[in-house]
C-alpha cells in the first residue's frame, strides 16, 4: 500500500475523489512521510495501545498510526473522505467515525481502557479548535493517558513557555507539556501561512473540574483584580483570599498553581 502522505498519492487522491482542502475545517494535508513516522515516534503507541484521533482529513497520519497501534479510533466531520478511507484505510483495527469531535460523549471511551493498556489521542489538530480540544479532552475523558497534537508553532512555544491560562494551569496539575519538534509549512497542501509543531502532554493524574471551575472565574477578566473576578462565583471571597494569604489585589497571574489549588479548597467548603 502506498504511503499517503506522499505528493503524488495525495495528488492522486484529491483528484480521483474530486477533492479540496476546505478553509472551514482548516485542512491541510500533510505530504511528508518523514514527518508523518516522526509524529507517530513522539507518541508511545504501540500493539497494546488504543489510538484516537481527531480529523484526519485524507488518512495520511491514520494510516502510519495502524502499523504502530493495537487499534485506532478516527473522528471525522467531512463525510467527502469516505470513499479514501474504503481504499486506503480497509483495515480491521480502524474505525473511522462520522462526527464532531467536540459534540461526542467522551465517556463512550471509557470501554478501550477494559482492552487496551493506554489509550493515546494523536491529531493533527485545526488551528481553530485546538484549544478546545485539548480542553475537551483533559475534562472530559478519564482513560487519556496522553495527547500527542499538532498545533500552530506560536500556540507551542506559548504553551510551553511561562504562560498562564486556565489550561495551562490545569495541563502542570495533571502532568507535563513539551515542545517536541518543529513542522514546516511546506510539507502540506495547500501551505498554512505558519510552521507548526508537535506538543505532547502526558497525562499522570484525573483532571480536578472544582480547580478549573475556579481557574477560568479568575481568568474571567484579566485586567481586574482576583477578588473582583471571584466574587461573581463564589461567597466569601475576601476571608478565602485572607484565609490563603493572597493578596485581594492581585491579577490572576501573579497567582501560582498552589495558590489556585489553595482557593479551590477553601471554595468548596462553601456553596458555589
């Protein structure tokens, strides 16, 4: 079988299915089968190992993930690609899912971990779900154990950089992100206007959803003070902020993940 990722069979296939890149769903096809084996050698597939992966457009990275998993799981909202998969991707261990992503019961999962020692999420993400995704993910699903993702290189380097969100709070609270390698923009078709690159996280423990509940009230607006973004949520802002030692006046950066795992006790002693 041919690889995919290849120009020529991603010519082959565009052409032959009367396909194109849809700016909706941010696709773009890889057509590097370095890239593609070097994405799949980041993660820690192997036979004893579920995959998930989110949108893989024509299959080029579904494909090289089968010859490493014990299975593998796709979600993909563009119906288009059905006859690809029929020629490319007519394998036991692949299940291509029709559907969003975003709007399925990750719970659903929750069977793959009876047979699977890990289940692993790898996708080469759109840039304008990534976020959600990876938020998706880290609260939703239990059996994650981790999410290998391409992402736009600025996210990654942001990411993996001092930067403070609610996510990336919640990613250092579960476990660990690393920039793993860079990927140019010109091993796709059409090209993105920016490089990207693979983040991965390994995940060591469940998400803790009072934490995040508590991190994005913070994170409301950030120009305003912790207090002032808190007391729209909880009850007795000023004695849990003097309780733990904090600052009232203080923005939602300067706080530190203790702080917030702090507060997050403290709250929810009380009723939201």
């Amino acid at each position: 079988m041919k690889d995919i990722a290849t120009k020529s069979t991603t010519n082959y296939i565009l052409e032959k299915y009367d396909l194109y890149p849809k700016k909706k769903y941010g696709q773009n096809f890889l057509i590097d089968p370095r890239i593609v084996e070097k994405i799949v050698c980041s993660s820690s597939v192997d036979k004893e190992c579920a995959v998930i992966e989110v949108g893989p457009g024509i299959g080029a990275l579904t494909q090289v993930l089968a010859r490493y998993a014990g299975y593998v799981r796709s979600y993909e909202i563009d119906t288009r690609f059905k006859g690809v998969y029929e020629e490319f991707l007519n394998e036991d261990h692949i299940d291509v899912v029709f559907d969003d992503f975003l709007k399925i019961d990750l719970t659903t999962l929750e069977s793959l971990k009876e047979k699977y020692k890990k289940v692993i999420l790898v996708a080469n993400l759109p840039y304008y779900i990534t976020t959600q995704i990876i938020e998706k993910v880290l609260t939703e699903c239990k059996i994650i154990d981790e999410i290998v993702v391409m992402v736009q290189k600025e996210v990654a380097l942001k990411y993996t950089s001092d930067y403070k969100s609610p996510l990336t709070f919640m990613i250092q609270d579960m476990g660990k992100i690393e920039y793993m390698f860079t990927v140019s923009q010109n091993v796709f078709i059409p090209a993105p206007h920016v490089d990207s690159a693979i983040l991965k996280i390994t995940i060591d423990r469940p998400a803790d959803l009072n934490l995040y509940k508590v991190l994005n009230s913070a994170f409301k607006q950030k120009r305003k003070t912790i207090y002032n973004n808190l007391k729209n949520d909880y009850q007795d802002v000023l004695d849990v902020l003097n309780e733990n030692q904090i600052d009232q006046k203080l923005r939602c950066e300067q706080l530190t993940l203790e702080d917030y795992k702090a507060l997050t006790k403290s709250f929810y002693k009380h009723t939201i």
